[in-house]
C-alpha cells in the first residue's frame, strides 16, 4: 500500500507538471497553423487549426460500449434509452407534479444535449430559453442581446432564434478554450455569480480546468416569479457557501428561503417545492479523497491518449468505464488492475444504490401520509396539528437531499462517504416526519397502516404525450435485498 501510495503521488505530480511546465497555463500544444477568430462558435472552425482535437471532440456522437457500467448506461451500442424513474419507481412518486415526473432520461454523449431537449416531453422544457443555459455556447451572449425576450420565449422558439447552422450545437470549443491562447475559460453568467457568491477571486490552472465542466455540471434553480413563470437566467443556490465546502445544508437553506427558489408543485403533498439539478461539482469538491489529492474532472474523464507520436486530452468525454481499454483514466495515476479498479467503483455504487433505494422509500412513505393527513382534514376531520411545519420542514429535507444525491451523476463514486452522510441524514429527517404525521393522525383517531401503499402504478404508468411506461427490467433493485424488508413490493403497488 505504501509503494501505491507513493506511485500514486509521483503520477500526481506528473500529471501536474505536464500541465505546468508549458506555461501560460496551456498543455502540451500542437504546432498551431492560423488563427482562431474572436467569438468563433463553429467547432468545424476551430478543427481547420486543430483536427485532431475536432475529431476526438465529434466522438461524443458514437454509441459507447454496452454492458459496462451497471448505473450509468446511457445510450450505448444497444441503443437503449433509459428511464430514470424506471430504475428508481419511488422517484415517479416524488416528481410527479412536473417534468421530471413525466419523462427523465439517463444521459448521453455531449452530441446529444440539444437534440435530446428536443425530443423529450414537451413539459420538461416549459421554462422556455432559460433552458438553454447549459446545453447553447450561444447562451451567454443572447442573454446579454436578447434579455427577457430570449430567456422567457417558449423553448421552441427560443431555439428557433440560434443560428439555423448551429441550432443543436451543444458544448462547443468556445465554451472551454480561450480563441488566442487555447487556455481554459468558461461561457455562463451563471457561473461568475456563482463565484461571486462563494467569494472565489483567484484561480489556479487546476480550478480552471475543473470549472471548464462545472459550468453545467453544477447546480442551479431557474428563478421563478409570484405566478411561478420564469423570472431570469439561471442561478447556483450558494448563499453562504465557500470554494470547497458547498454543503448540502448550504444549498437546501439558499432553496428555503423563499417563492423565488419554489419551481413546481409536488402532487402527492400539495407543497410547493425547489429543486436539486446535476450538482457533480458540488458534491466531488466537498472534501472527496480524489478532490482533497488534486485530481480533476478532467483527469478522469479526459485522459491522455495518443495519436500517432502526439500524446493529446482525450474531447471524448464519457465514463471511465466506457474507454478502450476499460478504466485507461485511471491507470494514470494508479497501479492496480482494470478489473480491480472497476470493483472498486461497482461497490461503491452498490452501496449508494442501496442507500438512496431505503432514503427515497422512506421519503415516499412520508409523502404518502401527508397525503392521508390532507385528505382527511378535507373531510372535515380535526388534527392537534402543532408539529405540522417541523414535519413538513423535515420532509423537505429529506426530500431535497434524496434529490441531491440521485441528481449527481456518478452513483456516490465521486465522493462515496460524503455520499453516505448525506443519505443517512435524508432518512433521519424522512422518518422523523413520518414520526410526526403519524402523531398528528393519532390525535384525530385515524390510524394509518404500518405498511402504506405507495400506488406506483399510479405514477409509473400512462406518463406524458407519449404514454410512457414502468420498465420493470430497468429497476436498479437494493443490491443487498433490504428495501424488500421496509417496502415490501406489494406495498409498493406497482
Ligand atoms: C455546456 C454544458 C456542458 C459542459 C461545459 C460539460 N457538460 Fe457534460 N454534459 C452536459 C449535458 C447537458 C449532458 C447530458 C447530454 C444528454 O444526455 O443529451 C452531459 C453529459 C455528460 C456525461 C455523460 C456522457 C455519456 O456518455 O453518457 C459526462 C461523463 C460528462 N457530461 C462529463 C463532462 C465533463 C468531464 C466536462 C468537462 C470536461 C463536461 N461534461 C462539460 C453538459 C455539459
Ligand atoms: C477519480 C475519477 C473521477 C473524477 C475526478 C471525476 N469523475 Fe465523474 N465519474 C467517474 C466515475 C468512475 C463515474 C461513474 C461511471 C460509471 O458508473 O459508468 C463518473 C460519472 C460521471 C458522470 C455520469 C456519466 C454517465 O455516463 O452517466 C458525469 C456527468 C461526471 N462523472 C462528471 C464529472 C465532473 C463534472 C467531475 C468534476 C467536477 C468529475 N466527474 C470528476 C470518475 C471521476
Ligand atoms: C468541455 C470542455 C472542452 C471542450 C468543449 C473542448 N475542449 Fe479542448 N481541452 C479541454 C481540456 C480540459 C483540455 C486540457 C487542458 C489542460 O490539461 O491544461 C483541453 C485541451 C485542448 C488542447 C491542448 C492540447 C491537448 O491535447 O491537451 C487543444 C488544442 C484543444 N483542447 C482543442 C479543442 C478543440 C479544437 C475543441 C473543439 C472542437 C475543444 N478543444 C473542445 C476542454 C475542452
Ligand atoms: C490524477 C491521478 C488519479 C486518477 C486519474 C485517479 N485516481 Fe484514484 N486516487 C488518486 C489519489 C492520489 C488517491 C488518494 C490515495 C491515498 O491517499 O491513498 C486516490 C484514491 C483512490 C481510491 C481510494 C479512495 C478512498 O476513499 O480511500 C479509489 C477507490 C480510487 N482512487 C479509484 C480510482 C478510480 C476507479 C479511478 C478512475 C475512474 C481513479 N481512482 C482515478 C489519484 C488518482
């Protein structure tokens, strides 16, 4: 283990001294031919200077690998979609009300990103341009030309003002590479407020590099008007947190702070609720062993490879399972086998599936009784309800952190313990609540069973324009068989 260790510093320090030692903060560059023009979007542009790059960079569009990752498949060569709320049923329960509760697919290469809001149900689109924010390079500046015009216009018309060549370009060059120096930059709005927010001033080529794909993977709510219309561009929900530490706590006290922050209604509850979008850097830079060592997004999902003698960033961003060879990211830094390294991460995510299944069952549960509560008090019955708003505070609580951790794209992987804290506390303040319905059902007589029922079907089935359907192969079951023993599947109603 020490000789690992010490291996593993050593390829560190590498790793950083090949991005050191070519100064200007670039790599390794290849003999630049030509100019790039200012504000040039067009990758194909870009690709006359840099084809290797171009190419590796089109790949996005290709099928990955099947049967390699046991939580992330995507669209591989089996050319399946799948559906989030299939592998997580619970979860067509909690969204339903929105969107997310209609149709919530797994995601799939950068290619993809407009072509896939395109296709999906039309309701998760609804807050119109605003829905550009992280998918358009033309986001930023139609933000700026456009305003209100451009981020309240309907999604389909939004699109429809992107240049007609460019209308489903997704993560382009421009949005990472600086046109002069090939350096690192970022193109969001929301992004710089956000580091407003948490007062980060100074930048190294490291956080750079990481913010480069933390301008999307992050989160942020699409801020709402009295009416709940959309209200602006999108904004990260840091208030109060630091470079480093932005807790879960931090962003659920930003999201309950008011109407602002409250996007949907949630059916089962009535309550009007915020919501958590792909927080993958909040959550690895929360203190993650990886994080705390200095290793990047970039270091594990564009690794190094070479062309012909040129040694180049890998632009075919995707999981490190779906490389030739299997686990290439990885082998950078650490010694140990492909199959070892692979088990590594499967248990991992076995242990977080297994976490977030009992979490949002819990959380499903506690949202069934409010239901039983609400309906109740309709027909007239009388509650002592003192402890209402603690109960209703802790499911929110609960249910945010569900969201949270279900929401960011590795299964736990990118910081497992973090992962498992935040889950535990998810299921302390859902059972918790449930504690309270249930005393505040007692003091009006009604006796609530000891096993709900969850009415899956009822959420599962029949959803959207397109009719949508549980896939009941797709299901990621509690790998260790625990949740059978809390949420019998004849509880579970579907
Ligand atoms: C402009 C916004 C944007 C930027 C910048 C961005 N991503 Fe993404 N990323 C997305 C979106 C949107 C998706 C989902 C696409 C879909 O499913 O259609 C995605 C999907 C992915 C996937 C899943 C791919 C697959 O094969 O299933 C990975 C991995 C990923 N991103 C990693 C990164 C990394 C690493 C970076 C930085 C180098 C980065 N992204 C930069 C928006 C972005
Ligand atoms: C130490 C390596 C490592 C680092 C660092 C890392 N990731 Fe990952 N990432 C992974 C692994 C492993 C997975 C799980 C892949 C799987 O199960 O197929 C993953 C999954 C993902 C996914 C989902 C992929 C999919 O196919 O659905 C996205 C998106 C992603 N990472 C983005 C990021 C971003 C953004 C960062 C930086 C903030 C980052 N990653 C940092 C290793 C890493
Ligand atoms: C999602 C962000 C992202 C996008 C989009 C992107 N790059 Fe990169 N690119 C990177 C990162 C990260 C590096 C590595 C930087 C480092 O290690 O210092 C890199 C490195 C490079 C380099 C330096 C040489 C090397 O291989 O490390 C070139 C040249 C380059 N990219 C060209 C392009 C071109 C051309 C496009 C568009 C077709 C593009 N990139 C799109 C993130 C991106
Ligand atoms: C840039 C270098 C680098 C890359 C790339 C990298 N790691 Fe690591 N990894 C480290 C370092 C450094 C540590 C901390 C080692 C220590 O302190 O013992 C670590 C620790 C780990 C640990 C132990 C974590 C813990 O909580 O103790 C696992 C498991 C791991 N890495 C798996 C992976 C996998 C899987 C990949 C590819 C998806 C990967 N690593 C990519 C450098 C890297």
């Amino acid at each position: 283990m020490k000789k690992n260790r010490l291996f593993l510093l050593f390829a560190l320090l590498m790793a950083l001294a090949v991005t050191v030692s070519c100064g200007g903060g670039d790599t390794s560059k290849p003999i630049r031919v030509g100019n790039i023009a200012d504000n040039e979007h067009d990758p194909a542009e870009w690709g006359k200077i840099y084809p290797f790059h171009y190419e590796s960079w089109q790949k996005t569009k290709e099928p990955k690998p099947a049967n390699r990752s046991k939580y992330r498949k995507g669209w591989d060569k089996d050319r399946v979609t799948y559906d989030r709320l299939s592998e997580y049923p619970y979860q067509a329960l909690l969204y339903n009300g929105w969107g997310f509760g209609i149709e919530y697919n797994e995601p799939r290469g950068h290619f993809y990103m407009i072509t896939d809001q395109l296709e999906i149900d039309p309701s998760r689109v609804a807050p119109g341009g605003v829905c550009l924010a992280c998918k358009s390079p033309f986001h930023k500046e139609f933000v700026k030309s456009k305003g209100e015009a451009y981020l309240k216009a309907p999604y389909t018309k939004a699109v429809d003002m992107l240049p007609s060549k460019h209308k489903t370009l997704g993560v382009a060059c421009i949005d990472c590479h600086d046109n002069k120096t090939m350096g690192m930059r970022t193109n969001k709005w929301h992004i710089l407020k956000g580091m407003d927010l948490i007062g980060k001033k100074e930048f190294n080529h490291q956080d750079n590099k990481m913010l480069a794909c933390s301008q999307c993977h992050m989160t942020y709510y699409v801020p709402r008007d009295k009416a709940g219309k959309t209200a602006g561009d999108v904004i990260p929900p840091w208030t109060g947190a630091k470079w480093g530490n932005i807790s879960i706590e931090k962003i659920i006290a930003d999201l309950l702070t008011d109407y602002q922050r409250e996007e949907w209604t949630q059916t089962v509850t009535g309550f009007r609720m915020p919501y958590i979008r792909h927080p993958e850097f909040e959550f690895f830079t929360k203190s993650s062993v990886h994080y705390n060592a200095g290793v990047t997004c970039i270091d594990c999902h564009m690794p190094y490879k070479r062309v012909g003698n040129m040694k180049m960033t890998d632009h075919d961003i995707t999981s490190p399972l779906k490389t030739e060879p299997e686990m290439r990211a990885c082998a950078q830094c650490h010694t140990e086998s492909a199959d070892w390294l692979k088990k590594q991460v499967v248990t991992i995510q076995d242990r977080t599936s297994s976490l977030l299944n009992r979490a949002g069952y819990q959380t499903a549960v506690t949202a069934k009784l409010f239901e039983l509560l609400h309906k109740e008090q309709k027909s007239g019955k009388k509650f002592d309800i003192a402890p209402y708003e603690k109960a209703k505070k802790f499911y929110k609580e609960a249910f945010l952190r569900v969201v949270f951790v279900s929401a960011e794209n590795s299964t736990g992987f990118h910081n497992p313990s973090e992962a498992g804290r935040v889950l535990g506390d998810a299921i302390a303040y859902g059972n918790k609540s449930e504690i309270l319905i249930r005393q505040m059902l007692a003091s009006g007589g009604v006796k609530a069973p000891e096993q709900v029922n969850l009415e899956l079907s009822k959420y599962l089935n029949n959803r959207g324009k397109k009719k949508l359907m549980f896939q009941r192969n797709q299901e990621a079951k509690d790998p260790y068989g625990t949740e059978d023993i809390f949420t019998p599947v004849n509880a579970r109603g579907y």
